[in-house]
C-alpha cells in the first residue's frame, strides 16, 4: 500500500505551478475615471489584452483590442466608467510585434561546438510535432546535464526552472522548464525545453550571444527520455508565438533534420 501511494503522488502532476515571467499590471478606479497602468518589463514587444467577469466594464476595455507594447515601456489607459463597486480586471499577454517585419537568419545549432547529437524526433514529428505550437521543433538527443547554447544573439525573455518531473500524458505539457530568447535582429523566438530542475544559467533580462551556454539538458514535462525540444517561433495573432522553419550555419536545413539523424557542430 504504501509504495502504491508512492507512486501514484510521483506520477501526479506538480502542484505548483510556475512562470516564465512577471508582468505589473495595476488599476484604479476614481470619479467615473478607470486608470490601467500596464508595463512590459521584457527586452522583447509584449501584446497586452484586458478582460473582466463583469460584461460592462468587460465591454469597455476590450474596445481597443489588443495593445502592443515595445520593449521594456509602459502606458496608462484612461476609461470613463459608471460602475457600482469594486472593478475586476484580468490581464493576458502574448509574446511579440505582429507588425514587425521577420527576417531569417541562419541559426547556429543549440549545443556546443565539437558536440554531435542524434535527432529523436524532426519536423511533424508524429509523437509531438504536430501542432501550429510545435511544427518545427526538433528533438535532440541530449543527456541529463548535457550544456544547451543559444542559437542566435538575443535577450532572455522566459524561464522556468523549478520543475523537476515529467510524465506521458500531454497534460504534462504545461510542466516542463525551459528558456525563452528573443533576437531582436530577426524578430525570432527560440525556446530550449525540458531542462534539468534549476538548470538555467541565464535569468529574465539577460542578454545571450550565439553559442553561449545558457542551461542544462534534462527530462521535465511532458516527455519519457531525456532531450532538448528546441523550437524557432514567430508571433501569430491567435496563439501567441507558433513554429517555424529554419535552417542551421552549420549547413544544415531544419527539415533534413529527421528522426536518427546524427547532427555534427
Ligand atoms: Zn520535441
């Protein structure tokens, strides 16, 4: 009995649960004025939206749609509101500028020079890679501990770190660590997953060159072996950031990059 529930707690999934980052959202309300201060405190454009439970006040400040916000900048919204009591307000954000122009470059592959790895699984990857989220990732066969670097220049704009299991289920998705970076230069996203509890180098506001190392390989989330899930990403309108295609200066096109091929940087 006892090691049943053992087991059953090791597989359930985390209680907590953390954040890439942290955003200041703050609001007031006085003499039929609605006041909103929201600030990005990111190195990357961060797209704001407002919500609320209650339908009047919820109709007046999904009036602008969504706001985006340059790099570390913030603004103050100014409502005229008639409202009986206490306001509730939900803030969402999404990563990025819809309007900024992406331009590809190359990237260099996520792991230290000399090092040659085995791909587990590529492009529309039946297991995992197959939604808008995931199109384009590639899996690596890292080990626990193995060094990840980043693939471009680029500011540290998402960690999670404190995680330290990882389960089958796709429930799990949402329980892995890993590193955002944005670079600036192509408007691209990169993201490396499942990391090793407390293994990132880097924190929320660091600047990265390419090749640089910025954690340690592991198996959190949602996967049954150890690996990097590396991924490229735009913004997209609905889901945030989505894949996308790349290809490597070490000469390789992403989607050459198929299941058991070796990868040599
Ligand atoms: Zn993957």
């Amino acid at each position: 009995m006892i090691l049943t529930s053992c087991c059953l707690e090791k597989n359930a999934l985390p209680h907590e649960k953390y954040y890439d980052f942290y955003y200041s959202a703050t609001y007031s309300y006085n003499k039929d004025t609605l006041k909103i201060q929201v600030k990005n405190p990111l190195n990357c454009p961060l797209r704001f939206s407002i919500s609320s439970p209650q339908k009047s006040i919820a109709e007046i400040v999904t009036k602008f749609g969504t706001l985006t916000l340059k790099e570390k900048s913030d603004t103050i919204l100014n409502y005229y509101v008639k409202a009986n009591g206490k306001i509730s307000l939900a803030f969402h954000t999404l990563y990025g500028d819809l309007n900024k122009a992406i331009r590809k470059e190359k990237m260099s592959l996520p792991f230290p020079n000399n090092k040659v790895y085995k791909v587990i699984q590529g492009y529309n990857g039946s297991y995992s890679h197959n939604t808008s989220n995931s199109r384009y990732a590639i899996d690596f066969a890292l080990n626990i501990n193995d060094t990840i670097c980043s693939a471009d220049d680029g500011y540290v704009v998402g960690v999670i770190k404190d995680y330290n299991r990882s389960g089958k289920t796709e429930e799990w998705f949402d329980y892995g660590n890993y590193i955002t970076v944005y670079h600036s230069k192509s408007g691209l996203f990169t993201q490396y997953v499942h990391l090793i509890q407390n293994g990132s180098f880097v924190k929320v506001g660091d600047t990265v060159r390419k090749g640089q190392p910025i954690g340690l390989s592991g198996m959190t989330g949602y996967t049954t072996i150890p690996h990097l899930h590396f991924n490229v990403k735009r913004p997209d309108e609905k889901e945030g950031l989505i894949s996308t295609d790349i290809e490597f200066e070490e000469g390789y096109k992403g989607a050459e990059l198929t299941e058991n091929t070796i990868v040599k940087k």
